[in-house]
C-alpha cells in the first residue's frame, strides 16, 4: 500500500437531503420504526465514506457518524449514564438523554467551543462507575470494512470529554480521572482487536485552551499509557480551532502516532514545527478550512504548506482538514439559484475533499496529471476573480470606512440620561419587552408566499401591518410602558439584515447541523457590505404612528450578525464589523428621523465570538466595541439606545458592557435570581439595566407573586431608577396563549412592587 498523505478529521453526518434529520423526526413522532432510522444511517455513511474514497482521501473516519451528538455517543461509550435515565436501554435511553422524556429532563447542551455546533453536556458524580459499551464504534468499523473501507476510528479523548462535563455537586471534574481511564484503555484494547493495523484518532481540542498545570500535567501520564495499550493501534491526537503549542511540547515526548494541528485558526501553532521536526511524530497538517465556505486558494495554501515542510520534513507530514468538516454544509451541487461567479468562489465539504487531495498531488507527487492541472487553473481562476470582482469590492464602501472618524455617540451617559428621562418620561421600573412576539403560522405562511412570490406585496405588507396592529393593542392593553411592532417580518435576526445588506449572499442549502437534527443556514458575507436603502423603517414607523407610547426600533447589531455568518476570508473581521456597523449606523439616524425615539441594537452573539484564548481577547474587544459603538454613533444624546445580550454570566466581560456604552441593557437572568445582576452593581455599572424576570424558554405562566419576588430581590442589588423589567428574551418561539398572560402577570407584578416602595 502507498503511503498515506490525505486525511480527514470528520465528515458531516446529517445528509445532503438532511436525511437523518428527516428521519429522526419522523421516528420522534412514532411515524416509523427505529430500524428505518437504522437504514438510512447505514446509507449516509456508506455515501460519505465513498464521497471521501472517490476522492482519493487516504483516511477516512468511522464514529465521526452519530444520531445525535459524538459528545452523547462517548457518554454512551463510557456508561456515563445520569442516574435519572437509569431504567432506559438502547435508542430510547440515547435519545431520552438528549431530548427529555416524561419523567426525566434532557441533559444539558452547549456550544462546541467557538463554533454553533452545540453538544451534550456530560453529568458526572463522584459515585459514578463506568462501564464500556463499544457497541457502536466496532460496529460502525465493521461497516466500513464491509463497505471496503480501511478507516479509522475516532473518538473524543479523556482530557475534553471531562474537561466538558459538569459535576453535580460543583467539584472539580478531573477528580473523576481515574475512574474514567481504565475505561479508555480497554475501550483501545476492543479496538485492536478489530484488525492487525489500527488508526484510532483521538480528538482533544481542550488542548488549544488556556490550560492549567493540572490538566497539562495529565496530557503525558494519559497518552504514554494510551498509546502502549496495543501494539497495533496508532493514535492520533487531534487538535483544532487554535494552537496547542504548549500540549505539542508535552505529546512528542509520548508514543503517540501523529499530531494534528489547525494552522488556519491556529496559525501559532508554526511555533511548535521545531519540537515536531525533531520527533518522529507525524503531523497531521490542517490547511483545509473546515469552518468556512470559500474555495480554498490552492496557490496561498501551497506556500503555507511550504513554510510548513521547510521546518518538518515532508516524510513526516500528512495533509488534513483544519477540523472536521461537520462546521461546512454538504455540496454545491444543489446550489442551483446561486449565481454562477458567486458560487465558484464557494466550496463546501465534498467540494473541500477534492481540494485536499489536489493539495497533497501537488505536494507529494512528482507531476500532475492532465486532469489535475486543470483543476489547479480553474482554481486559480476562481481566486483572480475573488480578488478583483466588483461583486466583492466596493471603492465607496472602503473609503467611507476609512475616513470615518466619528466613532461614537455625542454626550455622555450622565448627560444623555438626564434628558432622555426628561423627553421620554417613562417611570422607574419601566416595562417592555425584547422584541419579538409569537411568530404564527399565518405569518409564517404569509412571509413564504411573498417569498415566492404567490402574494402581492401590497398584501404582504398589509398582512404584517394587522399583526402590529394586534401586537400594539395587545400591548396597549396590558398596560406595557414601552412597546414594539413584533418582529412578524424576520424570520431570523441576521437573515432579515443580512438579505438587505448589499455583499451578503444565502445558499438555498448550505445546512449546518447545529445540535442534533436541527441545522441552520448561515448566511455568507463575500464583498464588500452598504445599506441600498432603509431596512426597518417602515415597519416601525407604522407601528409608531399606531400607538401614543414610545416605539422602540429593532434593529441587530454589527457583531452579531458577523458572529451567525460565514465571514469572507480575504479581510479580517473586524474590517467587516466595521462596513457592517456603518450600515447599521445609517439605519439608526434614518429611524430616529422617522420619530423613533428607543432604538435597540441586538448583541445576543457578542459574547459567542471571544477567542479561545486570552491572548486575543483584547483584540477581539478592541474592534467588537468600536463597531457596536460607531453602529450607534448617529443616534441623537436624546435618542435612547437599548441592547440585548442572551447570556448572564458576565462577570468576566463587564468593562467591555459598559464600554459598550448603550443606555439601557436588558440581559438574561432569570433562572438565576439576582446572583447574576451582583457584578453590575460591584463595579459601579451606572447605566440601566433590564434583567430577565422570567424564562421564555419554557411554556410555563409565571405567577404574579414569584415575579412580585424576582423583582424585589432585583431592587436588592440595583435602585429602581437603574432598573427595567422585561422578559428574558424575546418571545417569537412561544404561543399567544403563553406570551399574554405572562405579561399581564408581570405588569401586574410591576404595579404592585411600585405601589409597595411608593
Ligand atoms: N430582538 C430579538 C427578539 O426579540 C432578540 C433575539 C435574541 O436575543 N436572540 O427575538
Ligand atoms: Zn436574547
């Protein structure tokens, strides 16, 4: 057999149909059986798996498939089972983890790292004993081989897969190490049973976190018993999303096989070449982008692998994806309404094998074939075009965001609030909400028609307008102090934008899986982003001219809509946020103009994009906060900026809120009483705050008089001049019959905390 040179960390497993999701829903609602889930699993693999091979990948994975989540799969593997699903077997166990049944709540979900893959959060217990269940990952090998595949088998290492768990009671989860271990080392054990020759990738993406010397000091002990189980397993440590130069320094000192690293994300990870070079470790170079959608320039990509094989010799380099490649959607072949110039700058996962392999030709081989140099030019063609294409650049946007110099609002906090209160004269504990109101299937069927164009636009916008007309009564009814039109017209916060803004494209299936079978279609900003014309002022604008009280405008602001887009490549994203937040900008002064006088700019994914490690988050802060404060930089001091963050936990990121600088912030905290508030009030935060008083993630009224308590354990920690009581975060995923008396029930609780300190 040749020498192996291509390889792939993961592939995605959802289908390009989404067929696993289709099945597992169908399986959810008892409308087929398990084995039919089974049969389409089979398919998927087999098809990924030949897709790999036919592209000449030299290794492939097994186990990168799962019906939910790997994280969820590992539980499985180790007998990590919550003692709550204690009585459940098979897929009902599995999948009663993930969802919840009757009797047992799901266990907890989080995102993978910096990506929107979410997974499921181990729950350990220091009474826990584990037990292997290989079951599956023999199983899927096995297929592989029958199916002609000498695969691979990948699993999450021992180091991320308690680094991600939680204990119950709080404590430390590595004090679970030794139980954990044994574990892993008869799971390798089964493993080389399986065949005389055994790759297992072991996936550790923990190690490009800032560690401490507690999880450092278990990286040698783990993998030089790991990799002496069998003679006949090679493992390979992978790594991604950052560098690991500190665990690179530790590993080739064990007898692992290969080291994997991202040199897209990781870039530093070029540090740890010399320690590699010396070793006889084999390195596992991630070039491909696996968390991106753009043709890879196959030219760049040589010379960084060149850089690559001056320090480590070529022998002992393998070429790989920067990380699995579940992060990218499927193919392009279904991308038929695309335009043409557009999409031959795309290439998703299939399209991304293709050009790891012509990577490797023109690394390893002597000579391309005919075949191969024409790839190579069309490529070369697709980057020309990339570079040069007014699609992508836009002179007047560039310089526009050069010579702004206007980087903020007029006035200060102090000066600004003192004359809002006085112009919009709205009471201490003032209620709203954060935006959106129940999106019905009536609005939804109208938003696809007009979509395809079976309904007039006249139509369309009177069918939107009745909703905010109901929305407004509603809101006038229930006695809220300060209202909004709804939302009925965005099926996603950055879509709507996004389909507005000039250098923005969307894919009619570039699905992602973003947990188990839900997938997102991001969309992707390729050139250069303006604003043709106003994005929400009519909406608001009518829904103001229907209501005497304040209207606050909705608007999503510059950090997030780049955190929930594929980014373009060719720029660094902070020059993106800033075109997007000049945008923005233009959007605030055009809605302040039309009367609106509360503007709300959404930041619900600002904490999403902090870098891995400490390092770079100043410089992630540096350009987040500029771009969120020059995206509000044309409001008038009068003109009351709000936002709206989606998380509590910001004890670490609070001088950056307060840089922030807008006038009010309504956060999510109801789950968690006033612990969460506490630190705006340590540090002096002056401006206002609106804090959650109940969770809208639940179907559940709250009471009057348990809002009656959050908000009075709120006056605890900030004054009733500081405070604003609102939902938790907006309300589009509930029902009416949900959403009413929730808020009448938390009017009513404002009435009767006023009345109380009046
Ligand atoms: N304004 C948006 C809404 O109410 C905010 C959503 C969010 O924070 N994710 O839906
Ligand atoms: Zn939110």
């Amino acid at each position: 057999m040749s020498e192996n040179k291509s390889y792939v960390v993961g592939f995605p497993r959802i289908g390009e149909e989404r067929e696993l999701k289709k099945v597992l829903e169908l399986f959810w609602s008892k409308k087929c059986e398990f084995s039919e889930v089974e049969s389409v699993a089979l398919k998927l693999k087999q098809r990924h798996w030949a897709y790999q091979r036919d592209a000449g990948i030299d290794l492939i994975s097994t186990n990168d498939f799962s019906l939910y989540d790997n994280m969820l799969d590992m539980i499985v593997t180790l007998g990590a089972t919550p003692s709550r699903f204690a009585s459940l077997k098979n897929e009902e166990l599995y999948f009663s983890m993930a969802r919840g049944n009757k009797d047992a709540v799901a266990m907890e979900m989080t995102k993978w790292f910096n990506t929107n893959y979410h997974y499921i959060v181990p729950e350990l217990s220091l009474e826990d004993n584990y037990k292997l269940n290989a079951t599956k990952i023999i199983n899927e090998y096995k297929e592989a081989k029958e199916f002609g595949i000498n695969a691979k088998i990948n699993i999450i290492g021992p180091l991320t897969f308690l680094g991600l768990s939680k204990r119950q009671d709080g404590g430390d989860v590595y004090e679970l190490y030794n139980k954990i271990s044994p574990v892993y080392e008869e799971l390798l054990e089964q493993i080389s049973l399986l065949n005389e020759e055994i790759i297992v990738q072991i996936d550790e993406p923990i190690l490009v976190k800032d560690l401490d010397t507690k999880v450092l000091s278990l990286v040698k002990p783990t993998y030089d018993k790991l990799a002496l189980i069998s003679s006949n397993i090679k493992i390979a440590l992978v790594t991604y999303f950052e560098h690991s130069n500190e665990a690179t320094k530790i590993l080739v000192n064990t007898p692992i096989w290969a080291l994997g690293l991202d040199f897209l994300h990781g870039s530093e990870n070029k540090k740890g070449l010399e320690t590699i070079a010396k070793s006889d470790k084999k390195l596992l170079a991630g070039v491909v982008d696996g968390r991106n959608i753009w043709k890879c320039d196959l030219e760049a990509t040589s010379t960084l692998i060149k850089s690559i094989t001056d320090v480590v010799k070529k022998e002992q380099v393998l070429l790989s994806t920067s990380c699995s490649l579940l992060h990218t959607p499927f193919s392009l072949k279904y991308e038929e309404k695309m335009d043409s110039e557009i999409k031959n700058w795309l290439s998703y996962a299939v399209e991304k094998i293709d050009e790891l392999s012509l990577l490797t030709a023109l690394t390893f081989e002597e000579n391309l074939s005919e075949e191969q140099e024409e790839l190579l030019q069309a490529n070369k063609k697709a980057n020309e075009s990339r570079r040069t294409s007014a699609l992508i650049h836009d002179k007047a946007v560039q310089t526009r965001v050069e010579e702004r110099t206007k980087l903020s609002r007029d006035g200060v906090y102090e000066e600004r609030i003192k004359i809002q209160k006085e112009q919009l004269g709205y009471e201490d504990l003032a209620t709203t909400t954060i935006g959106s109101f129940p999106q019905t299937p009536e609005v939804r069927a109208a938003r696809r028609s007009f979509k395809n164009g079976e309904l007039e636009e006249v139509e369309y916008i009177k069918e939107m307008q009745n909703y905010i007309d109901e929305c407004v009564v509603f809101q006038e009814e229930c006695g809220l102090e300060v209202l909004v039109h709804g939302e009925s017209e965005r099926n996603d916060m950055v879509e709507y934008f996004g389909e507005q803004l000039k250098g923005y494209g969307f894919s009619q299936n570039g699905w992602v899986q973003s947990y188990g079978s839900r997938c997102v279609k991001p969309p992707f900003i390729y050139g250069d982003i303006s604003r043709p014309q106003p994005m929400t002022v009519k909406w608001s604008s009518y829904a103001q001219s229907k209501t005497d009280k304040i209207m606050k405008g909705m608007l999503t602001g510059p950090v997030t809509i780049l955190n929930w887009s594929f980014v373009r490549d060719d720029m660094a994203r902070g020059d993106v946020s800033k075109q997007i937040a000049l945008a923005i900008c233009d959007e605030v002064d055009d809605l302040q103009n039309a009367g609106i006088k509360m503007i709300q700019v959404d930041e619900a994914a600002f904490k999403e994009g902090y870098p891995l490690r400490e390092t770079k988050i100043p410089e992630y802060e540096a350009w987040a906060v500029r771009d969120f404060k020059i995206a509000v930089s044309s409001a008038r001091v009068g003109t009351q900026i709000h936002t709206h963050m989606c998380y509590s936990e910001f004890n670490d990121i609070i001088r950056t809120i307060e840089a922030m600088d807008a006038d009010v912030i309504s956060i999510e905290t109801a789950r968690s009483g006033n612990e969460l508030l506490k630190i705006f009030a340590e540090v002096g935060y002056k401006q206002e705050v609106g804090p959650g008083v109940y969770d809208i993630h639940s179907p559940r009224v709250p009471t009057v008089e348990e809002m009656v308590k959050q908000i009075e354990s709120l006056l605890e920690v900030l004054p009733k001049e500081q405070l604003w009581i609102n939902p938790d975060c907006g309300l589009k995923t509930r029902k009416w019959e949900e959403v009413k008396p929730s808020l009448i029930n938390m009017v009513e609780a404002v009435k009767i905390v006023r009345a109380t300190i009046a």
